[in-house]
C-alpha cells in the first residue's frame, strides 16, 4: 500500500470518526438549562398553547397558557426535570402539545432521518467523485489501435 493510499485512508477514518462522534453526542447529550429561568422560556417555547393556533405558551396570553406556564414554573421548583414536565403536560394534553417531536420511539426518526440522508449522500458523492477520477474503465484494445493506424494512413 502507497503512503499516499495509506493518507488517503487515515484522512476517511478521521471524518467518519468525528461524525460519529458528532452524532453520537448529539443524540446523547439532553443538555439541560443551568438556570431556572433559562429552563423556564425553554419548556413554554417547546409547549403548543392548547387553545391557539400554533403558538407556544411562551407567546399566548391565553389562560389555558397562562396555566400551563404556572404548571411549569411549579414543576421546575418541585425539582422535576424538562423531560418529565413534558410527558406530565402530553399526558395531560396530548401528544399534539409538544413542538419538538420525542428524541425516543419512532419519534427519533424526524432527528436521525435528515442526518441518515446526509451521509448516505455524502457518500454517493464520494463513489461518484471516486469513479470520475478514476478516468473510466474504457482502454484502447490493439484492434482499435490498429483501426486508427488504418485511417490515419488512408487519410494522410
């Protein structure tokens, strides 16, 4: 094997291994808010007003909002983290409350798929890119040779 095979090599381990690792802290890392109040405006952007169109309890001045927002304010102090105070409120509510789908079940598909997609095509383009520098497989047999030796001597 040539060093520049062996370089070449490295260098695809190197990137497989930073998206890897990439994706691997992505999907395990639940970074939760240091602060209450960070925590706070979090959760209300994340939770769908059950009674406006659209909108997160965060920009509703609904009551049901205003409730949820309570709820949430009560949670947060209880101790309770953001995952449990989301289940509590699609519990109550329904799935349909929740803005940002699950990173769980089949739920984990709308963040995985998207990055599935990326490397799949990534690596379509690295065979195709690959195959083109590769200067194809087509090679001159002695009949074509001897072909063009007959038109170039007719033709002169």
């Amino acid at each position: 094997m040539t060093a520049a095979r062996r370089i070449r090599i490295v260098g695809w381990l190197a990137m497989a291994a930073v998206l890897a690792l990439g994706l691997f802290v992505g999907i395990t890392n639940d970074r939760q808010d240091h602060n209450e109040g960070d925590r706070f405006r979090s959760l209300t952007k994340s939770i769908a007003c059950p009674v406006c169109d659209g909108q997160s309890v965060a920009n509703s001045d609904s009551d049901a909002a205003k409730g949820i927002r309570a709820r949430i304010a009560e949670r947060i102090d209880e101790g309770a983290s953001d995952a449990q105070i989301r289940d509590e409120l699609a519990g109550s509510y329904g799935q349909q409350i929740l803005l940002t789908p699950g990173r769980s079940g089949i739920d984990s598909l709308v963040w995985t798929l998207p990055v599935a997609a990326l490397v799949v095509a990534l690596a379509g383009l690295a065979v195709a890119f690959r195959r083109w520098g590769s200067g194809g497989g087509a090679r001159a047999s002695d009949d074509d040779r001897a072909l063009v030796e007959a038109a170039r001597g007719d033709g002169s």
